[in-house]
C-alpha cells in the first residue's frame, strides 16, 4: 500500500465525518506553534508518515526536525516543531502520534537488541511479522534500529520451511526441486542436527536453526563450515541474544522487532497564544 493511501485511510479512520467536538466549538483558524516532545528514551523513525499526515491536513504548515530517523532522542527533548492553524494540527495529531510512536517505537526496541549483541559479529533481523500495510514502515525502522531485514515478501528469497519440508517429503528433495525451477540463493530451516547435516551436505547458501537451545546451537555450529551462513530463530528474548550472539551465529530473527514493540511515549504540546 502506498504511504498516501495509507495516510488517508487513517484519517478517514479516525475522522469519518469529521471531528464532531472541534466542529462543534466553531472554532476558526488559529495560527500558532507545537512541539512534538519525547517523554522517554527513544530512536526515532516515522518522520515521513508524521510529516505527510500533518501537510495533508494543514498545507501551510512549518514543520522543522531537531533529529534524524535513527538518532537516539532523550525524554524531554524536542523531536520537532510545528508552525501553522493549530485546529487543523490538532485533528492530526492523533493519527500522527500513531505513526511515528509506533515506527520509534520498533527503532528503539530494534536498538535494544542491537546493543545486547554489540562486539559480536552477529546482526539482528527482522522477520515478516508486520501489520498488514504497513511493512514497509515497520522495516525502514527496523534499520533506523540498526537491525537489518530479512525478504521483505515471498517474491523476493527463498526459504525452505518445515511445511515445504514436510510436502515434499524430506530436505533433499525440496532442495532439489526448487534449484531445478529457480537460480536464487536457498535457506533452509532445520530443527534438528540431522536436519543441519543433510542442509550442509545440500551446500545451501543458509541454514536457519529453529528454536533450539543453546548447547544444541554449539554443536550446529560445529557441522556447519564458513561458507555457509548461520540464522538463529525462535523465542529471542532480549536477555537470550547475548549468548545466542557469543556461540557465532551470523544472523538473528526476531520477530518481536515488529510484532511486539511498546509504543514510544511522544506527546503533542500546543502553545495556544491569547490575543
């Protein structure tokens, strides 16, 4: 879904026929200022559909960022400031403050996981575990996190799950029959040991370890050579990454990125001038 349409939808979500309580008071344009303000630690992202949200509803604002997608923001300090009718800012202010603590709210929690893990060779993924439509939100603040993305559809990698697996009756003949229709690069899923084995001795570009325990990652890690790269995945817990990280797994998944991320404490203040 396009950023636009999205937006709208939004919008017409929030105000289907309007909003009943500022119509009602009769109010008429009042020009002033805002500050969009952090009430917590955050990195922040979702500055484009925060922004967008706010033009489409008051063209003639001025809006000016103090920070970069990506930067960390400290509690209290201004994230931007707004200039503009403050009644149109005030019936976006709902649905912009979604956007953008939602999307901070993946990049901070994304950083969390980034920093568990510093010093290690390893990276933290993403997974496809996103609200419908907004994927490609949620993954631009997956990187704003320092994360990296896994496929962002099934149109774009391939990889072997137990379900393919199972169809197809073993590892092998999956394997098999996907190089014979397609020349992209192959991830496997495996479980067990057994399984990494027969992905190894498949020469596969990756080998996803599924929900395995700690000292069953070790010995994986000893089956598989260099050339072939390493995913862990399955209840990565922030205080799991560690030594997850430490056994020498290339990659982590964690799906809790986008699927499980606190919302970031931002607020909206107008300065509403007498005159």
């Amino acid at each position: 879904m396009l950023l636009n349409d999205l937006i709208k939808a939004a919008i017409k979500e929030d105000m289907p026929t309007g909003d009943v309580t500022t119509d009602s008071l009769g109010l008429t344009p009042k020009l002033g200022k805002a500050v969009l303000k952090a009430k917590e630690d955050i990195v922040l992202s979702g500055l484009l559909p925060f922004e967008s949200t706010m033009m489409l509803l008051e063209p003639n604002a001025k809006i000016k960022w103090h920070f970069e997608e990506g930067q960390r923001i400290l509690k209290g300090q201004n994230i931007c400031s707004l200039e503009g009718d403050l009644i149109q800012i005030l019936k976006g202010e709902r649905v912009s403050l979604n956007f953008l603590g939602h999307l901070s709210g993946i990049a901070s929690h994304t950083r969390r996981f980034v920093d568990a893990v510093a010093g290690t060779k390893t990276r933290i993924l993403d997974t496809r575990k996103t609200l419908p439509g907004y994927r490609d939100l949620e993954k631009r603040a997956v990187v704003h996190g320092g994360g990296y993305n896994h496929r962002m559809n099934l149109s774009t990698a391939i990889l072997i799950k137990d379900n393919h697996i199972a169809v197809m009756g073993g590892i092998q003949q999956a394997v098999q029959r996907v190089r014979k229709n397609s020349n992209l690069d192959i991830e496997v899923e495996a479980c067990t040991l057994d399984e990494v084995k027969i992905a190894v001795s498949l020469n596969v570009r990756r080998i996803l370890l599924d929900n395995m325990d700690t000292p069953t990652l070790v010995q994986a890690r000893t089956l598989i050579p260099d050339t072939i790269e390493t995913e862990a995945s399955g209840n990565m817990s922030l205080a799991r990454v560690p030594e997850v990280a430490r056994v020498g797994i290339d990659f982590i998944s964690v799906g809790a990125l986008t699927h499980s991320a606190p919302v970031a404490d931002v607020s909206l203040q107008f300065d509403w001038q007498k005159k």
